[in-house]
C-alpha cells in the first residue's frame, strides 16, 4: 500500500534522526569541559538512544531488516569539528535544529501516548533555556557558551568561514573573468587576479579588526560606566541585582540577601551586572581583534587563490577554462558546506552555489569583452 510505504519512510527518517542526536550529543558529552553540561548532553543522548529503539521496533514490525545504526553525513562532520574545535562551535546548531524539529512528533499517530513529542519540545526548552535562566547548577563560563557569546569560536563560526571563503571566490573569479574576457595577456591576467587577492583579503582584515576592536571599546565603554554606577550609587545597583534574581524566580528574602552579599564583595557585583544587565562577557569582550583579522583574510584568500591557479601554468582559452571548471568545484564544495548548519540539500545547496558564481563570471566576462572590443578599436 502506498500509505505503508509512506510510513515506512516516515520510520526510518525518524530512526536515522535520533541516531544522529544521539551521536551528536554523546559527541558533545565527551568533548565537553563543564561537569554539569557534560551530564546534560549524556542525558540528551541517552533519551534519543531510547526514541532511536523505538522507531527501529517500528521497522521490525513491519518486517523490513533491522537498520545500522551509523549517523549521517552531515552529523559526522558535526562531531568531527566539535571534537576538532570544542562543542562551542556546534552548539547553536544544534539548539536551532532541536527548536526546529521539535514539533515533528506532534501529528505522527504511532508517537502519541509514548512522551516522544514532550521529550522533543523538552530537548528545545533545555537548549533555550539553560543560557537563559542561569540555573545555580552550571557556572557563568558554560552558561555563556550556551548563549552563543563567545562569538570568536560560537555557532557562526563555520557559516563565517564557508562565506568568507565563498566572498573571495566569487570576487576574484569574477575580475579574472572580466580581464580574460578583455583578451588580455595572462601575465596580465594572474598580476590582475592576485593583487585582487590581496586588496580584497586585506579589506576584509581590515573591517573585520575594525568591527571586532570597535565592539571591544564599546564593551570597555559600558563596563566602566557600570563600575563608576556601582561605586556611586551601590544603593540602587544593589536593587537592579535583587530584581535580576527575582526575576529568575529567587525568592524575595534569598534575592536580597545574595544582591547584599555581592554588593559587599564588589567585584563579583559587577560581574553579574555586566553580564545581566549589559549582556556582556567580560572575559570575552567579543573576541581577539587580531585573530579575527588573520582569519579573515585566510578565508578570503582560500577562496580567491582557486581563479588565479591555472594562470601560473597556463594561458589564453584554456587557463579561463580550467580556472572556471576549479572554481564551479569549489563553489559546489562550498554550497554543499553550508548544509552542514542549514540541514538542506547537499546537491541543491551546491548547485545553487554554482550558479551564482559562474552567472557572476559570466557577465563579468561579457562586460570585459565588450570593453575589449571597444578599446582595441
């Protein structure tokens, strides 16, 4: 029946995502450095274990094979950068892949009555929430890696370096394009392409070390101004304190007596303030200048080297044709790349990918041409 084959479909693509959570997860118990959140994602992992059996009970009653329990592709390179990089940087894409399948259970007959859809929601609910509500159970460092704040290794991090990396290649295969399309020289060509290496490599160094250096000054701006708060008015900033704990629900009198408690101590008062109050990691501030420069000049370099390649050995028709055919490869690499975060289509992503950047060459080929044309006269 065709409603059978539809379900069995529906079990193994439900069987195939909680093998992958529980892999992810039991990636992220072992790479983990906080004991309690290393505890949370054990349990996450064991719960999805648990989901797991029994979508793979459902494809035994239907008599098909029981399946290999072996993670995705995609999940694989997860576990592979967060054992690689630390967990930071795939946590906030698996919060925003949990938040967004919760719900995939709420309509699916055979999961009522079972806790799978409540088990689902709950998953999304303790990812949201642990940054947010600042249990007393998990300190401020790990808390702060839950709300995305270490931006310099956060969940961004791999979107970050599959655009930068994207960036040089389709604006350096495009002036390439548009110089050949000229008929120039290739000496003239590969001078072209890498001073558009460099130029733009350093641009993007350069806003980038502007960006992060001027969040950083920001940053040091507000939290002097909440020092000099704190020491002229600790009246009032006490009060701010005692409304942020019992706004997390601490009973008034334990609100008090811990807002008196780091009024006295000092620094941890403005610790908590700056982090409540301003959203601020003072221990972050956003990250190294410096390191964000480098590494945003390597990602655009990455990129814009592909174009350039073929002119080191070669010329004319076939140097544009090699330069084009490397670079729609590594523009595919790139869009496949992405669905890592994003969950979509690998061939679709990359495909697309591919497109874009070789419709950019193209009219930048036909404008160089045309110039061409009308300059040699």
């Amino acid at each position: 029946m065709e409603w059978d084959r539809a379900a069995i479909a529906r079990y193994r693509r439900n069987f195939q995502d909680e093998v992958d959570s529980a892999a992810l997860y039991l990636a992220l118990a072992e790479t983990e450095t906080s004991p309690e959140l290393r505890e949370v994602f054990r349990r996450l992992a064991e719960m999805e274990q648990q989901h797991a059996e029994f979508w793979r009970q459902k494809l035994s009653e239907a008599g098909l094979a029981i399946p290999t329990a072996r993670p995705s592709w995609r999940t694989r390179v997860l576990i592979w950068i967060a054992r690689r990089f630390g967990p930071a940087l795939v946590l906030p894409t698996v919060t925003a892949r949990e938040w967004a399948d919760q719900a995939k259970y709420d309509a699916q007959a055979e999961a009522a009555n079972t806790g799978l859809p409540e088990a689902e929601h709950q998953h999304a609910r303790i990812l949201q929430l642990i940054g947010r509500e600042r249990p007393s159970g998990l300190p401020g460092s790990a808390l702060a890696v839950l709300e995305g704040r270490h931006r310099a290794i956060g969940g961004n991090a791999l979107r970050a370096a599959v655009l930068g990396a994207n960036d040089g290649l389709v604006s350096n295969l495009s002036l390439v394009m548009g110089v050949a399309g000229a008929d120039l020289a290739p000496r003239t060509i590969l001078l072209t392409g890498i001073a558009g290496l460099l130029a733009g490599s350093l641009s993007m160094a350069m806003g980038e070390w502007l960006s992060v250096q001027s969040a950083r000054e920001l940053y040091e701006h507000q939290i002097r101004i909440e020092r000099e708060e704190l020491i002229a008015f600790p009246e009032e900033e006490r009060e701010e304190l005692e409304l942020i704990y019992r706004a997390k629900g601490v009973p008034v009198e334990t609100a008090r007596q811990l807002a008196d408690r780091l009024i006295r101590e000092g620094a941890p008062a403005l610790e908590t303030l700056v982090r409540e109050e301003l959203a601020i990691d003072p221990e972050e501030l956003g990250g190294s200048a410096w390191e964000a420069a480098v590494a945003s000049f390597a990602l655009f370099s990455v990129g814009a080297i592909v174009p350039v390649l073929p002119y080191l050995l070669m010329g004319g028709l076939q140097a544009a044709a090699v330069s084009v055919a490397l670079s729609a490869i590594a523009l595919f690499a790139l869009g496949a790349g992405i669905t890592v975060i994003t969950g979509r289509s690998a061939l679709r992503s990359g495909l697309r990918q591919v497109l874009i950047g070789l419709t950019a060459a193209a009219i930048t080929f036909g404008v160089g041409r045309l110039f061409g044309v009308a300059l040699g006269g």
